[in-house]
C-alpha cells in the first residue's frame, strides 16, 4: 500500500506542472495585481469567478477600495515571485543559450555537459516542479484576502469553490465546501444569505 501510495504522489507531482488548474493559478497570481489596482468590485471578482472557480457575492460599498489598499502588497509580492520562479525553467533549461565560451567558471563546469545538466535538473525542472505547489498556496492565501474584503461581512471567509483542489475554502483538498453566504454553489446558483443579526435577536 506504501509502494502504491508513493507512485500517486510521485505522478501527481510530475503531472501538476502539465495541468489546466496549475496553469489558472498562475493566471491569477499575475492577473490580481493589475485587476486589483482599479477599485471596481466586479472587475475584482470576475479573476476569482473564471479563473479560480470562486463565486462571491457582492459586499460592502467599501470592499473594492479596501481590497485596492490592502490586497496589492500581496498580489504584488505574488505576481513577482510566480514571473521570476516560471522564468528559471526556460531560462536554465536552455542554458547553453546564455552560456559563454568558457564553461569552467559555470555551475557543475568545468565541462559543457555538467554544467548543463547542473542548470537543467536544478535550475529547470526543479523549479517546474515546484512552482505549481508555491503557486497554489500563494492564491489560496489571495482569495482568502479577497473574500474577506469583497464579500458580505457575516460570510465571506469561505467561498465555495468549483474546483475541489482549491484551498481558498479554507476545507481540505478533495471535499466540497458546503453552501455558505458571501459564495455561489459549485452549480452556479447563489446561497441563500444569512439574516441580519437583528432577525436571530428577534427569534430568540
């Protein structure tokens, strides 16, 4: 079972830089930044919708400009990051592009060959295999954000998200969110939004 259980994740990891939900991540991760600049709360939210799976409702009149303060230091520290990380692939796999005359002085060198397999497995795959896993705990961390500022106070800290993979819910990979206000369902039909404090104090 350990052996099988091993192959699993060993596949997954070499698949996940090859998947259409990867490469949506990392959409978002770019897309935030400039999306987030202009302080327009359907603009803001459609990156969440069409790229993530996150449907959130509409929130305070407020919820853009405070997304545009406090969201764009993360979605700028992200954006760069996700650009410098993807661009190690290409840049290191196709090293002797770049390489000079003398290989000597280059990591794994002295010889041609090391040093371009020194820079292919390390700089190259080893990024591409691990991007897809930073990128995603780098947008989980943004949609939470956004949630929080764009939704409706009383339940915009879990949307439900389409794609189970997303941790944006905050619930753990493969299980559903269950309907809550401030998100749609995974259908596309809204949730039912929570009564006003003042209707639980009335039924009490």
């Amino acid at each position: 079972m350990a052996g099988i259980s091993a192959r699993v994740t060993v596949g997954r990891v070499l698949r996940e830089p090859f998947t259409a939900a990867t490469w949506r991540r990392t959409a978002y991760a770019v897309l935030a930044l400039p999306v987030g600049l202009v302080p327009h709360g359907g603009r803001q939210r459609a990156p969440l919708r069409t790229l993530l799976g996150v449907h959130v409702m509409e929130g305070p009149r407020l919820g853009p400009l405070r997304y545009t303060l406090l969201a764009t230091p993360l979605n700028l520290l992200v954006a760069a990051l996700t650009l410098y990380g993807w661009s190690l692939v290409p840049m290191n796999l196709a090293w002797p592009l770049r390489a000079g005359d003398d290989p000597a002085s280059a990591w794994g060198g002295p010889t041609f060959a090391g040093a371009w397999a020194f820079h292919a497995l390390l700089g190259g795959i080893g990024p591409l295999l691990l991007m897809p896993w930073a990128v995603r705990a780098a947008t989980a961390a943004q949609t939470r954000l956004a949630v929080r500022l764009l939704g409706p106070a009383h339940g915009a800290a879990r949307p439900t998200a389409r794609d189970p993979e997303a941790s944006a819910a905050g619930g753990s990979p493969g299980r559903q969110a269950g309907p809550v206000p401030g998100a749609d369902r995974a259908d596309g039909s809204p949730t039912t939004a929570c009564p006003p404090p003042g209707q639980w104090a009335g039924r009490a």
